[in-house]
C-alpha cells in the first residue's frame, strides 16, 4: 500500500496520527502534500505573518519528512473547491492507494473535507481521517442529556473528570521512516499572491517544531510555576507565547498537556496552581473547538446567541480606524492594538481589554474586531479568535451577564501597575511617573501629542447596559 498524506494544521512529524498510522501500514512508500489556497486564505482573512511563519514552518516540515524518505509535494489552488481534483491527480500520479488527513471541523475546511473524501472514494482511494486538533476529541464529551456543553465551567469538570479517568491522550510515537524517497520535494514557495511576506519578523517566531518544544520545555522548567500569578501582567515573561505554534500544528495540544502533567508529580487532577491554571488554558481552547463542531453558526460570522444579532451596533467607521491604529487616548488599549500590529501577537489579557473596549465601549459590533484581529494575528485561529470575541461582547457561550465591562483605566493599574508594558509601546508616554501614564492629565496628553480618551467610559458603560437592556426587553416582548 502506498499512502497519501495530506499536511494542513498539523506541520509537524512528532504525535501526528495522520503520518503515524500512514507510515506504520505503508508497504510501497509514502508520499505527502500541502495544499496552498491563497484566494482562500485571503477570504478567511489570513494575516501576512500567519502566511509567512506558516510557510516557514512547511519548509522545516519539508526537511524532517526528507529523512523519514517522504516527499512533500505542494499543489497550489485558488480556493479549496479545487483541492478535491488537486489531491486525486497527485495520488494518481504517484499510483497511491490511500489518502491520509486529519480533520478540521470549521464550516468550509468540513465542505472541502467531505468533497475530497468522496473524489477520493469514487476514484478507488480509501480514505483515512483522524482527530487531532483537539486533546479529547468533539464527540467525547457530552453533556447528560447528550447534548454540547455550552458553558465552560462544566465542561472543564468533564474534561479533567475524563482524563484522570485515564482517556489515552499521551502522544503518539514517532513516524516510521520509509523505505525509499519515491520522487523529490518540491520547493516551498517564499511568495503567495495576495500576501506581503517581506514585512514580517521571522526572529520573533523561529519556525519548526524543534523550536516548538525547546519553547514548551523552556515554559515548563522556568515559567509554568508562576504562571497563574503572572499570566495576566503584558510587562512579564509569563506566558509560553506557544500560540502560534499551535496554529499552524508544529507543537500539539497533546504534547503541551503531556508535558504539563509530566512537571507535576500529581498529574492533571490537583496539580500546582500554576500546572493547573495552565491546563485550564488548554481546556479553553478545545471548549472552543466544540462549539465551533456544535454550532456551525459561529463559522458563518453568526453569533453564538442568536437573539443578540438585534443587539443595535453603532459601527463608526472613524472610531474603528481610530482603535485599530492604537490612537484611542486610553493607553492599555493602545498599547496592546500597537503590539499586535508591530509583532503579529497580542497579550492574552490584553485581547480581552481590546475587545471588550471595541464592543462595550464604542458599541462596535464584534465581527469588525475579530476580522482585524484575524488579518494580523501570527495565531490567527478561528475558533479561539471567534470564542474570544463573542466572550468579550456577551453574543457567545460566557455564563457571565453582559454588564461585565472592563474598566480600561483599572485594568491598566492592576495589571500594568508600574506602567512598563505602555511605555514600551506607547512610547510617547514613556516619561510619565506610575500614577499618571494611565490616565494622562489634559494638558499632558496636548503637550506629548497623545490623543484625548475617544470616549468617556462611565457614559459609554451606561449606554452598552442600555443596548442590552433594549435588546433583552425586545425579547421577552
């Protein structure tokens, strides 16, 4: 038997169930493919720098398969209705017998799915899928009515319940190598049409999956113990940054867990606060994932809550440009919209502050938020980005009601308190003492050139619970 396998978000060769269970049964060789979509990917607002660190890490992957004697081939489709005749041609061309993929579960990559599958079929292929996105995978975990959970607190007691209940989720051994090289690869392209890849910053995201796990074994040893302390400071190195890496595949959430448990002698059940908060994070995003498998809406740009597409958005498209600049007058915006645009990544606690400041305070609808997000992120991810977003404007799967809005000011002083994240980015500001470069003074602000605040949050807070408030006597009317 000779194996297709087909590469998408999984680049890497370490804990991959497709290659793994190709490579043990091919008899004849096996061969691999990437698919490169650029009318696609720019449809799904792809970032520059998500495109150019994923065709970095397709070039490590690319050496790896070398030694495992599996070439990758790379075809290059407009869009992912093409794939389906791309992949037969490829295998047909290389006489192989079967087709190899994991899954993806977002509306369109499913459509795509399900078309290869059945060309594949009616031209003689078997196909072969598995799961691998996720830790436990989307039909695992149901709720007693079997249905999706739809609130995470009880979700996340299912999931710890059922890995310490012993669910295999250790990562998978390495892939056999082969016997011959069956053809040469082919080499992966430094441009794709639509795209500006000379702007990015290779340095600040090394690709490959041994930088992958050197950067998961450098957070284990050095940062995970303080992590639930410092995990919401920007100023602090107390994240494991391995955001990206997962997006594209080149570490797997298997992996990070594997390693997790592996610091903390009492596993996943009661580890340290900092093992334990970080598995929490892990436990999100396969939560997210099961929504977007549940509630297929939340792919189509719908609202997790259908009743708030009623929600009466405001929508300035002046405001919007103003926020998406980092010009908002309130400098823990500004300065985690200012990072994200320089280096492609943004500090967790302050996407939460960005979003909610767009959704809540400038009553902006959410999409147009998660769209911009999505066109810079390096870890643009549809269903952690959508989750995020919909959390923040109270249209998603959060329990929390929608009053919660987040203070910028207080939210700068908690979790910036010596001002060292604004200064950084928000440089103008950067001889301000402690007290004021949260809230610069008037005259301040005029004499730096720092823009007056876009909005009066108090006001602002009352007008968002007044929306909402609208929006829910609508519907018990």
């Amino acid at each position: 038997m000779r194996a297709l396998i087909w590469f998408r978000a999984d680049l890497r060769t370490e804990d991959n169930p497709a290659l793994h269970h190709a490579s043990k049964v091919a008899t004849r060789g096996a061969l691999a493919v990437f698919a490169v979509c650029a009318e696609q990917w720019r449809q799904h607002d792809w970032a520059d720098v998500r495109v150019e660190f994923l065709l970095r890490n397709l070039a490590c992957l690319s050496e790896r398969l070398k030694r495992l004697n599996i070439a990758l081939r790379i075809v290059e489709v407009p869009h992912f209705a093409q794939v389906p005749r791309a992949l037969v041609e490829l295998a047909q061309r290389h006489e192989c017998d079967a087709l190899y993929f994991n899954r993806e579960y977002e509306v369109n990559e499913l459509r795509r799915d399900e078309a290869v599958a059945r060309l594949c079929t009616r031209n003689g292929l078997a196909v072969h899928c598995s799961d691998d996105q996720m830790i436990l995978p989307p039909d695992r975990l149901r709720t007693r009515e079997g249905r999706c959970y739809t609130v995470f607190t009880p979700f996340q007691r299912a999931w710890r319940a059922c890995i310490e209940q012993g669910e295999p989720v250790a990562p998978l051994g390495s892939a056999r190598p082969q016997p011959e090289l069956l053809c040469s690869p082919d080499p992966v392209p430094e441009h794709v049409p639509g795209f500006d890849l000379d702007r990015c910053h290779p340095d600040l995201w090394p690709a490959g999956e041994k930088p992958a796990l050197r950067r998961l074994a450098n957070f284990i040893a050095r940062h995970v113990g303080a992590y639930r302390k410092l995990r919401d400071f920007p100023a602090a190195d107390g994240t494991s940054r391995l955001s990206p890496y997962l997006a594209v595949g080149a570490v797997s959430a298997r992996q990070c867990l594997a390693a997790a448990r592996e610091a903390d002698d009492e596993g996943a059940k009661s580890g340290g606060a900092g093992v334990s908060t970080w598995i929490t994070e892990l436990i999100w995003r396969d939560f997210y994932r099961y929504v977007v498998v549940a509630f297929p809406r939340v792919s189509r740009g719908r609202a997790f809550k259908p009743a708030t597409e009623r929600l009466r958005w405001r929508n300035d498209p002046a405001e919007f440009a103003t926020w998406c600049a980092g010009q908002t007058g309130f400098p823990i915006v500004d300065a985690g919209l200012r990072q994200l645009a320089s280096t492609g990544w943004m500090h967790n606690r302050l996407r939460m502050i960005a979003a909610m400041f767009l959704t809540k305070d400038l009553l902006v609808d959410w999409r147009w938020g998660e769209r911009h997000f999505m066109r810079h992120l390096v870890d643009g991810d549809l269903a952690s980005n959508n989750g995020g977003w919909q959390w923040s404007a109270s249209t998603g799967t959060d329990a929390v009601p929608y009053f919660r809005i987040f203070n910028p000011a207080t939210q700068s002083r908690r979790f910036d308190p010596a001002g060292e994240f604004i200064r950084r980015w928000v440089p103008e500001l950067g001889d301000l003492d402690r007290r004021s470069v949260h809230n610069p003074p008037v005259d301040v602000r005029a004499r730096l050139g720092y823009p007056a605040p876009l909005c009066d949050h108090a006001a602002a807070r009352r007008r968002a619970i007044a929306a909402f408030q609208r929006l829910s006597a609508g519907r018990q009317a």
